[in-house]
C-alpha cells in the first residue's frame, strides 16, 4: 500500500475520530476500518501511531465516558446504563469502569454530591522513583479568573489518560511541580479545572483543559506543560480525579 501523506494521515483518522464519536457503542474496530477502506490491523497500527492508544481503547473510553454523563445526569439504574453504552455484561462494565475512572459506577454519584459540597483539595500520590522531573505548568490567559485553579499532574503508562494515574500531585495557585519519574509509566499528562467548577465539570468535564508532555520521561528533566483546550482525536479524561485523594 502507498505510503499516506501527513494530511491524507489526518484525513483517514479525522474521518474514524468522527464516526467514533457519533456512535461509540455500536461500533467496532472493524467498523471503524471498513469506513476509511483499510484493513483492520493496518488502520489500528496507524491509529496506535498517531493517538498513542489503539482503536478499541478509543471507543471504550468514549463508551465509559458517555456512561459517566448519563450517571451524573440522570438516576438509571447501572445496569441500563451498562447497556446503553454498549455492554452486555453488567460485571464488565463496572469492572472496566472501576479501572479507568477509579472507583465504581454506583459511587461516582456518590463522589459528585460529595465534592459539591467540599471541592478536592491539594493531595499527593507520589511513587517511588530515582531523579527529579520539574514541569512548570502554563495555563491558558484568563483561565480560572475567580482565583487558583485546581491541576492535577501524574504519569501515565500512555500518552494518554487510560485508566488510574501511577503517580501525581494535585495542586492549586503554584507555576510548578516536582516529582520524580515514574517506572513503567513514562508520559506526563495534566489537567486543570477552575475554581468555580461544578462536579460535573470535574468528574466528566466536556471541555477539559489538559496538558501532555509529547515525549516519555524516564530521567531527570526540567520541562513545561502547556495547558489548552482538547481536541480530537484526544481521547476523554476518564479518571475521577477526585477520587484519588481516596486511594
């Protein structure tokens, strides 16, 4: 097969990106391949390379990301939510969804009456680790003008927030951070909420702000985490980050 241009690249994932995101749980990776022309383990290659995660991790992080909408939004049993995002299996769902937002469906409801009543504050889960790595941390201009912001930095086994963070600091009114890297879970993400971020914005925001370091890190190293608006083909932030201050 011919060797795709940059923009042809972008075009070919923009293309499986949007169907994706129109309807997550009824697709497949198979799905996704037929509708660009590809074959699958060639579109999933080409997928992995430029996202970070493959086809299938995208579509169940959208999935579980859709479930957290519908949990926060609405009293569904946890079982109709299961199905409507695409499972079968009720254990599989909460088993997923407890490994990649940190704690089970039933409680997320739980945690945002928890927060909207006492917002998380600064909390560290820092793992062990030889060096240091200092990110200074660059926020959008004018973001969070009603005080500090709340910005959570942690290492990741991708470049991409999959599943619970290894190691991480959350912060608030500081223009850096230190921690030592992380084995086995070289890539540094970020995330930043206002001030005046309800629970919804803060457990499953529809706009996150974030920040990803675009090289792992596996020594010492000074380096800057510039905060913006994501875009697709970004996955969603999955993690309650909340709910780590509990870990």
């Amino acid at each position: 097969m011919t060797a795709l241009t940059s923009s042809a690249t972008e075009a070919v994932l923009a293309s499986a990106v949007d169907l994706a995101r129109e309807r997550p749980a009824e697709l497949s990776v198979t799905d996704l391949a037929d509708h660009v022309g590809y074959s699958p383990f060639h579109f999933s290659r080409l997928f992995a390379q430029q996202v970070g995660i493959g086809p299938g991790q995208y579509l169940t992080a959208l999935r579980i990301d859709e479930a957290k909408r519908l949990l926060l939004a609405d009293t569904d049993a946890v079982i109709d939510v299961a199905t409507a995002v695409g499972f079968e299996s009720l254990s599989s769902f909460t088993r997923r969804f407890r490994a990649t937002v940190g704690v089970p469906p039933g409680r997320l409801r739980r945690l945002a009456d928890h927060i909207s009543d006492r917002p998380p504050t600064p909390f560290s889960l820092i793992g062990p680790g030889q060096g240091t790595v200092r990110a200074d941390l660059e926020l959008p201009e004018g973001f969070s003008p009603r005080g500090d912001a709340s910005i959570w930095v942690g290492w990741y086994p991708h470049p991409a927030p999959i599943g619970l963070p290894r190691s991480g600091v959350l912060v608030s009114g500081v223009d850096a951070v230190e921690l030592p890297p992380c084995p086995g879970a070289p890539f540094l993400l970020g995330f930043a909420v206002p001030v005046h971020a309800g629970p919804l914005d803060q457990l499953a925001p529809s706009a996150p702000v974030v920040a990803v370091h675009p090289a792992p890190i596996t020594r010492s190293a000074r380096v800057t985490l510039s905060f913006a608006a994501a875009t697709a083909p970004r996955p969603p932030l999955l993690t309650a980050l909340p709910s780590l201050c509990t870990r």
